[in-house]
C-alpha cells in the first residue's frame, strides 16, 4: 500500500511499538515544515476532482466503501486513528499517541480532546469505540469485519482506549489508518453508518451517488495548518475521453486518472501536469495451485518464464510502472528483496520447466477482464504471443465485467487480479499468501513461509526480520501460485494552478485520498 | 481556405467515387450473362459503386489471410505507431498491425452481422407476417410475446443474456439476432397489416389460396419495400451493437478483429485529433452507405416507379 | 370511434400484463446472473461470513418466489421498496434521474422528428438527385458510427478548449431552462444524428412505395404540385409505418442512452440500471425496468392508435 513503509526516515519498529506521539509528531512536522519550505500553501477556491469510478449503488455506511469515490469522500470528511503521512510513515491523528505491551497484544490509544465534528458534537473514546464495532461481530455486513476481528476488546478509561488483541501484533496502528474505519459521532454506544457527519476537514453540501458530491470547508477543523480549499467538488466521469476533456477544457482541475494509451498525448495539452506515483499497486495473474496443471510448480515457473513483463509495462502501462518479480512487494518498501534475481522472458527456460514437468507443450485457459484490471484482456493477448514461442498455447477467454470477482476470480484455476497493496509487508502477506487467509488467490499453502510469516510478525530484531522477509519473497517467487508481471504507477493529471506538497502520498491515488486537505492552489 | 481545400477534396473524393462507380458497371455490364446485363444497365452511379464496395469487402473477407501483410494477432512494433511503407496505416493499441487487423475485421465483422440480420430477418418476418395474417389468437399471442421483449432496452437485455449464457460467436449472433428480430416482426406485421384490409387479399382469399401461399405469393411482395429498407439499416446496427457490448467489456474474444471494438480500444485517441480510430469506423460507414445505395436501387425497382 | 375507445382500454389491460411479465423476466434474469447482492456488494472484499451476515439482514436468504412475492405485493401498495445498497427509498432515486432522462429525450426528439420527416419528405420529392443521395449517405454515415464516437467527434469539434459547448451536461442546483438547454445540446445533438437516418429513411422509403399507386398518378396526372402529391396524398397513407418507426426510436431515446449518458457525464436512468444490474440491487433494477417498459408500451399504443386512425379501413373494421 505504501511505497516506503513503517520504518522509513529512521523511525525505528520499537519507536512504533511505543507509539510516542513525540515521533509521529516529529514526522508530521517535518513533513509540514518541507512543504511550506517549497511555497507558501494559499486559502481559497474551489477544487473540482474528476474521478473514474463511483456508481449510483454506492453507499454512506463505512463497512461498504470500495472505490475511489467513497473513499476520497472518506478523507475528504473525516478523520482517522492514525494517518499515512505522504512519506509512508504513520502519524498521529485523532489518536495523539499510543503504546504497545511488550507482546504487542494490548494497546493503549489516547484521543485527543475537544476536536468538533460538523454537527457541534465533540469526539469521545465512546465515539471511537462505537465506529470500530460498527465492522465487528458475527453479524457485520463490513468489508473490513476480517481486519477488525482480531480485536478481541476495547475498553474506555478516559480519553484512552484500550484494546486487546488475540495475538500479539506490531503494525496494529497501521490497521486503524484502513479507509474502512473514520471516527463517527456515536449515541447511545451506537454510530449512524448513513450519517453525514464527520470531523474532517470539509463538510458534504450535497451527494448524490454515481454522480458527484460538493463539500464546503469545516470552519471549526482543529488541523490549523490544513484544507486550504473554500469548497470541494467530487465529479464522476466514468468514461476516460470525457475524463481528460473535462480537465483540457478546464471543466475540472483534476483527473484521478488518466488513460494510459494516451497519457502521452495529454501531457501536451497546455496547463496540465500529468502526475505518476509509484507505489505498491500490482496486477498479477494467480494460478490455483491446488488445480492442475498448476498445481506443478514447474508448470507455474514455466508460465512465470514465457511472460515478457518489460513488454507489459512498455504497452499497457504505456511505461507508467516497472516490472514485477511474482512477490506483492514493492522497491520502496523497507525489506523488499534486493538480492533476488529478476525474472525475465526466456522461452528456452520455459521450455526447461516444461520438460521438468514431463510435457513438451501446455494448452491453459487464462480468464480475463477488464475488471480485474485496466488492460487485462489486451495484457493476456500479449502474453499468449510470447508464451507461444516456449511452446505454451495460452488461450485468453474474455469474460463479463459485469460480476467478475464473485465469479471469476478465486473460482477459476487462472485469472487476473490487482492489489492496491497494503502498508506493511506483514500485512500484505497475510491478507493474501498465508494459508487459509480468505483472500489467499491462490490457495497456495507453505510451510515454511507460514512459518516465516508468523515468526516475522512478532520478531523485533531488524536484521533477521530482514533475512526472514527475503526468504519469503524468494519462496513466493519461486514457488507461489502468483504471477506477478508489473506494478503499476498511479497516473492522475491536474491543471497547472494546482499545488501539492514535495511528496505525493502513494498508498492510494489522490495524495492517499487527502487531495482536499493537503493541496492547494497557486 | 481550409473551407476551399476541404470542398476541393470533397468534390474530388466524389467524383473518384463516381467514376469507379461507372467503371465498375462498365466492367459488369461487359462480363456479365444477359439476364443480369440488362438489371445492371438500370444501376445508378451509386447503386454501381455500393456493389463495387460490396464485392471488394467480400473479397477482402474471403481471402483476409493472402492479402493482409501480417498475421491477425502478431504483435509486430510498438503501439500507435505512424503511418510508414512497412505498416501503411501504423499500428493499434497493442502494436499490432492496423492495416491487417482491418483486413482480418472485415470477414469477421461482415460474417457475423450479416449471419446477425439474415436470422433476425428470418425470424422477425416470418412470424410478423403470420401474424398479420391469422390474426386473432396467434397475432395476439405473439405480439404480446415481443411486447415483452421490445420493453426491455436491448443494450442491457442483450448484457443481461450473454453474461448469463457465455459470450461465444454463436450466443452473440442468436441473442442479437433474437432481439433485433422483435423490431422486424413489429414492423413486418404493421406493413401487412395495412395490406391485409386491400381487397385483393380478400379476393386471394376467396379464391382458396392457402395460407403460405397468401403470404409469400400475396403479402410479401407488397411488403417489401420497407422491409429491405430496414435490412440495410439492420446490418449497420450489428456492427453498433457488437461495438457497445464491447464498451461493456462484452464483445467478441480478443484477439479476434473486429470493427465495432476496434473503434473502441482506440477511440480515445479522437480526444487529440488522431484519425486512426476513424479508419475502422469509416468501414463499417462505407459498407453501410454502400449497402443501402443498393437497397434503394432495388426499392426503386420494388416501387415500380419508371423514372 | 368505439372502437378505438375498446382498443385503447384492451391495450392498457395487456400493457400491464406485458408490465407483469418483464418484471417476471427481469426478476428470473437477475437471479440467474452468477453472484447475488452480497457477494457484488463486497467485491474483492467479501468473506463468506459477512456476505451471509449481509442475506439474513437482507432477507436474500429466503427463497426466490418469497422475495418476489413480498416486492409484488409492496408495489401493488404503491411501495417500490428502498435501495439494497444505501438503503434510500426507490422512488426518491429515481425521480430526478428520470426528469433528467425525459429532459433529454424530448430535446432530442423535438430535434430529430421533424428533422428526419422533413429529410425523408424532401428525398422522397427529389428522390434520385443529388439531395437525396448526400443527405441518405451523410445519415447513413452518422449512424454507422457508434454512439461514443459520435460524442467524441462532437466533443472534439464544439468543446475542448474554448469551445462553444461545455462537454458535461451535469447541471448542479436549479438551472434556468436555456441553461439546460445550452448544456444539454451535445447530448441532444448526438441523439439526434444517431435516431435521424432511420426515421429519414423510413419516411422516405414508405412515401416512394405508395408513388406507384393509380390513386398516385391519377392526383399527378390531375396536374397536382408533386409536393402537394405527396404531403396530401401519399403521406397520410405511408403514415404507419413512419409513426412505427418514430415511436421506437422515441423509445429508445429514454430506454437505451446508457452510453451518451456515461460520455457526458449526465445523470439519466440508463446509468442508474446498469449499475444496479451489476450490483444485483433488485428494487432498483425493477423498479427503472418498469419505466423502461411502460414508456415502451405507451409510445406503442400512441403509435398504434394514430396508425389505425390513419387509415380508415382500419378505423371502420369489419
């Protein structure tokens, strides 16, 4: 999710395990202090954001946000335990501080005081309590119900929160900064998940789903040094030509992306800056490795070897992205595997795997759409013109947007799927690779990774946390059911009069969604 | 002067038309057996030229593997690239060929709809007619039926249909084909309608003759002037729809050419001034324009008009 | 003129069974779709424990002809029922969408009606000239194009940068109506050259195909303008057909925009039922089905009804 992850800038696992304000104070200052540093952020205007998805079935209750308009929404309105700052690291929001036990299972959380919502309510631990329940319990209807199950109870003293936690779990305040999770007023120990209130920095004017949103600013916001914007205008166009229109004539001041087919001819347009961020969003292509022929690792490696990544990012990332080497973690992130070898299309290794397996050709099915992500079918179409040259016959089967992640992917031995990837390395990994996780794509099941995985999760040594982490990455290359081709860059574009800080956050688009508290305009 | 030089060419792009047009009646006249002769002399210009296109589409479909340049599905050079002697109209989104893809479109693209529209006619005209015709139970039975069906817009029951029964070539014909053939029952019994009341049907029917004699001896030639019209226009509409399922992600299985998702895997490019996805859009217009200029030659000769 | 009367009320009756049957349809077609709403709802997201927890408060879990049974009875009482995904109440979602799809469909139909039959009259009149060939070929060529590119095209030419039209026809607030319109006329005017060649053509072709008739030539042979011919004396009898063709492309242009609404970013119904189609919202999904399906069967029964007054064999049926 983050391109430098949690210990990025020097600020140490145990320094997080503490969770002292002083240090995600200190980051939050300097990050403040390097943009006022590049220029002077002005009050004022209206900033008109175009964003590419947002339907008519979206909805108001947090466990049900998905795409990009809910959650720039999201930010836009309200506030977080904690905060992804622009480099990556985490940063005190409305929790001022908190602290770990020594086995990471209990942590004590202090929210701050007199902060106001748009309604006049003021926050209490209550209020914080009831949004997390909200996502909890056996009849949770939440999109974030499995990120919260850990959480076995939460206690009120005070301004504090304490919560108890199965099992012992570093990157906990990581967890509290999911989009899933705003703080929302509360009565009665219960939040209204359609409530329009929020302790943000705008407040909603007017929404209308599948179309557009207006915010105006929240006077009574308790950042001093945020949200410069007077108003904010959320504005759905799902068509990408309407899109980059839209932002040549001016009609908007920002695209939340562009198409990549032509992102070349757009960043010609007078006044307009085309803006990539590199993070840790991936497309991958994961095989069941429980079906045959992948369930033979040679088949997997053979398939892994007749892909020509750089092929794929030159064409369907139109360069706006770098290659992947099968494992979800991303060059910037802090344990990331330098020393493992990049793969690459070599169809007489291919052929080697292929032998290996006892076959001198394969006939596999690849189930595809655009859904699963941009440019998929065409990226299938690519790799089955490669792979034939290894004597692999990959025969690309389009399937219907309409219904594809409850039909297709996990159902289908060999699909497409993409990642917005996840803060920490631990959490990438056991969202998606540990066995029996409910989103294991691949149903891949490893012994020693899973042993790795939960020995990493509690190790405080940073050098073999670091070996422990290399090893997976290389067991997940080399043997995982995931193939991963590329990561793909965040690419929006603005209009010229629009500032942004030094650094673009990139665990989401829209400087992490915070767009309409971070920019402003010349 | 842009307006000067664009008339210049209009008028230029015209009269090539035009001319190839009669050389190609020319060429017919001289080749042809006698009995054609004759039909192909009363051809007007543009009636000439629709056949010629016609004929060349035909002969691109059938022989797409000779003469295009490069294999359909061969990746061959970078994307997008500009118009050269090797690749004479550059390449498409993928770096493919757009010249061979357009050659290779063409006998997909005209195969499918014209397998479309022939069914949908088939379907669509038969039973209109019928029921025109009896009337009473069966008119009402099935009118009702395409009622039903004609209520819900065919973008999103076609979208409804092929994400349920699988999107091959031969589900995307026969629910194309199914849909479209309710608005050519609609209006096959609206025109038969009208004839039915004439009394020479009521002298047909005095005179015994059975019922798909009356049809097909009685009704149908009097009803089809507006039934070819609407064949050409049908034809067209194929190739539309098969490009919006396409929008939907719905279209035919890549990496098969074909004209209607051509136009939408580069349609952006329009937004910059581009022509390149025009190309694939102005063969399908010519073939449409084409194929109605003789449509309504022939409607002429329906009409029994003489001048 | 009785007759008419009892046409009119049988049609009624039977538009609400046609009514009854595509809720039926549309209901079957949406169950038979792979997934449901919970698992739609939550996407990539979904874990088997919350799409259950998300049926049993739903109700999803009872069976098919429960579920159906309890929507029928709401709307016989004049209950469309709520939003599965926001819970908001069906008709409040509705109703602006559709003033805005009528909006549009009107505008583009004031347009392209006259428009087309004045096209089609004249090429009729001059059949064969060069009028009637530039005029057939330019509509042909405008609807051989699909939709999205005709806007794009549009969009291209007459907005961009500093262009006489915005390219979002969204409109926030309470607009004037010139502003609508102003707005609205990339929309509109794509509509319009996508309906007009087969109205054109339909009017044309219907008019040429009454001019062999002895009545015909006996009106020409009186030393009648050929204008006057034909609006007097083959129009009105070529009128069925026409009306036919013009009340289905009235239809269309409220049922079938989905696409020019997604181009310019305006706010209609045909955007609202496919994205309750993909995310198996029910109410939704039945509730435009049925605007969808009684705009149809009202157009149809107009046309019908002015087709059978057009002709009095059809009027005075034995």
């Amino acid at each position: 999710m983050t391109k430098t992850s949690l210990l990025s800038g020097g600020v140490s696992r145990r320094g997080v395990l503490k969770g002292a304000s002083a240090i995600g104070g200190a980051a939050l200052i300097s990050s403040m202090g390097a943009r006022k540093a590049q220029a002077q952020p002005t009050r004022g205007g209206t900033l008109r954001v175009a964003q590419a998805h947002g339907s008519t079935t979206d909805s108001m209750d947090p466990g049900s946000w998905e795409n990009d308009f809910t959650i720039l929404q999201a930010h836009t309105r309200n506030n977080y335990l904690t905060e992804i700052a622009p480099d990556g690291s985490l940063v005190p929001e409305l929790a001022e501080s908190w602290e770990a036990s020594a086995d990471a299972a209990t942590w004590t959380f202090t929210i701050r005081s007199g902060v106001q919502f748009h309604s006049g309510h003021i926050l209490t631990a209550e209020d914080v309590v009831a949004s997390l329940r909200h996502h909890m319990g056996e009849d949770s209807t939440s999109a974030a119900a499995p990120i919260v199950a850990p959480i076995t109870d939460m206690a009120v003293d005070g301004m504090n929160v304490i919560f108890t936690l199965a099992s012992g779990n570093a990157d906990f305040p990581f967890v509290l900064a999911d989009y899933h999770l705003p703080m929302l007023p509360s009565r009665d120990g219960e939040i209204d998940p359609m409530t329009m209130d929020g302790c943000g920095p705008y407040k909603i004017e007017e929404l209308e789903f599948g179309v557009g949103a207006t915010y105006s600013r929240h006077e009574g916001y308790w950042k001093s040094d945020a949200a410069y914007f007077d108003a904010v205008e959320q504005i759905v166009i799902h068509d990408a030509a309407a899109r980059q229109n839209a932002l040549i004539s001016g009609e908007v001041d920002y695209i939340d992306s562009a198409d990549l087919n032509t992102v070349h001819l757009l960043q010609r347009a007078p006044g307009v800056v085309v803006l990539s961020v590199t993070g840790n969003q991936h497309y991958g292509l994961p095989m069941d490795t429980r079906a045959a022929p992948f369930s033979d690792n040679n088949i997997r490696m053979a398939l892994k070897y007749a892909i020509d990544r750089q092929q794929l990012v030159d064409t369907i990332l139109n360069g706006y992205g770098a290659v992947g080497n099968d494992h979800p973690i991303g060059s910037g992130q802090l344990y990331y595997n330098t020393e493992l070898e990049q793969k690459a299309y070599d169809p007489d290794r291919a052929r080697y795997y292929l032998a290996q397996a006892g076959v001198d050709s394969l006939d596999v099915d690849i189930h595809l759409a655009d859904a699963a992500f941009a440019g998929a079918v065409d990226a299938g179409v690519l790799y089955s013109e490669t792979a034939a040259a290894a004597g692999i016959n990959i025969n690309v089967v389009r399937e219907p947007n309409d219904g594809y992640w409850s039909n297709v992917w996990m159902q289908l031995p060999w699909c497409g799927t993409y990642w917005g990837g996840r803060p920490t390395q631990d959490l990438m990994f056991s969202t998606a690779y540990e066995t029996g996780a409910p989103w294991n794509e691949t149903y891949w099941s490893h012994e020693r990774f899973n042993e790795l995985l939960l020995a990493a999760r509690a190790e405080l040594n940073e050098d073999l946390r670091r070996e422990m982490y290399f090893e997976m990455q290389q067991i997940c290359s080399d043997e995982g059911g995931a193939l991963i081709p590329m990561f793909a860059a965040y690419v929006g574009a603005h209009s010229d009069a629009l500032m942004h800080g030094e650094q673009v956050a990139s665990n989401w688009r829209n400087d992490g969604h915070r767009i309409a508290e971070r920019w402003w305009f010349a | 002067m842009g307006f000067l030089t664009g008339l210049f060419w209009f008028v230029a792009v015209i009269a090539a038309c035009m001319a190839a047009g009669w050389l190609f009646r020319t060429i017919a006249i001289a080749v042809t057996p006698k009995g054609v002769k004759k039909e192909l002399r009363t051809a007007p210009l543009t009636a000439s030229f629709g056949m010629m296109v016609i004929i060349i589409y035909i002969i691109v479909a059938v022989f797409a593997p000779l003469i295009a340049p490069f294999p359909e599905r061969m990746v061959v050079g970078p994307e997008y690239m500009p118009w050269d002697e090797t690749h004479l109209l550059g390449t498409d989104n993928l770096g493919r060929d757009m010249l061979s893809r357009l050659i290779f479109g063409a006998r997909n693209t005209v195969g499918i709809a014209f397998a479309t529209t022939a069914l949908a006619f088939l379907i669509g005209s038969i039973l209109g007619l019928l029921a025109a015709t009896v009337g009473g139970w069966l008119d009402q039975a099935l009118s009702r039926m395409v009622d039903v069906l004609m209520a819900i817009p065919a973008l999103i029951f076609s979208l409804l249909l092929l994400t349920i029964f699988g999107t091959s070539v031969i589900t995307l014909i026969i629910v194309i084909a199914v849909i479209d053939s309710t608005r050519v029952f609609r209006l096959a019994r609206s025109v038969a309608l009208n004839i039915v009341v004439m009394d020479y049907i009521e002298a047909a029917k005095l005179r015994g003759e059975g019922l798909w004699r009356l049809i097909t001896r009685e009704i149908l030639p009097n009803a089809m002037a507006p039934l070819v019209a609407e064949f050409g226009l049908r034809f067209c509409f194929v190739f539309l729809a098969i490009s919006a399922l396409s929008f939907l992600g719905l279209g035919l299985q890549p990496p098969m050419a074909d004209w209607g998702s051509m136009v939408k895997e580069n349609a952006t490019l329009i937004a910059f001034g581009d022509i390149t996805p025009l190309l694939p859009a102005v063969a399908i217009a010519l073939l449409t324009v084409s194929v109605n200029f003789v449509v309504d030659w022939q409607l002429h000769r329906a009409s029994g008009l003489k001048e | 003129m009785s007759h008419i009367w009892s046409m009119i009320a049988k049609r009624l009756a039977l538009g609400l069974l046609t009514l009854f049957i595509v809720s039926l349809l549309i209901f079957g077609a949406t169950e038979l779709l792979p997934g449901d709403f919970a698992e739609e709802f939550l996407g990539q997201a979904a874990t088997p424990e919350t799409v259950a927890a998300i049926r049993r408060e739903l109700g999803l879990d009872l069976p098919m002809h429960t579920r159906y049974i309890e929507w029928l009875t709401g709307v016989l009482q004049g209950d469309f029922g709520n939003s599965l995904s926001n819970r908001r109440p069906v008709i409040e979602l509705i109703s602006t969408r559709l003033g805005n799809t009528l909006f549009l469909a009107l505008y583009a139909a004031a347009i392209a009606v006259p428009l087309s039959l004045m096209l089609g009259i004249l090429a009729a009149l001059f059949r064969n000239s060069f009028f009637d060939r530039f005029s057939n070929a330019s509509a042909l060529t405008s609807i051989s194009f699909p939709e999205f590119f005709v806007a794009y095209i549009l969009i291209f030419w007459l907005a961009g940068r500093g262009g006489m039209f915005p390219s979002m026809a969204s409109f926030r607030g309470d607009p004037s109506m010139a502003e609508m319109l102003y707005r609205t006329f990339l929309p509109a005017l794509t509509l319009t050259l996508v309906v007009t060649a087969h109205m054109m053509r339909m009017t044309r072709a219907a008019i040429i195909n009454l001019l062999a008739s002895p009545y015909i030539e006996m009106a020409r042979l009186k030393g009648m303008k050929p204008m006057r011919v034909i609006v007097k004396h083959a129009l009105p009898n070529a009128l069925a057909p026409i009306i036919n063709v013009i009340a289905l492309n009235l239809a269309y242009l409220i049922t079938g925009v989905v696409v020019v609404e997604v181009v310019f970013v305006f706010p209609g119904l045909g955007q609202l039922m496919v994205d309750s189609v993909a995310a198996r919202d029910m109410p939704v999904v039945q509730a435009v089905a049925l605007i969808f399906a009684a705009a149809y069967v009202l157009l149809n029964l107009t046309a019908d009804v002015l087709a059978t007054l057009s002709n009095p064999r059809l009027v005075h049926r034995r």
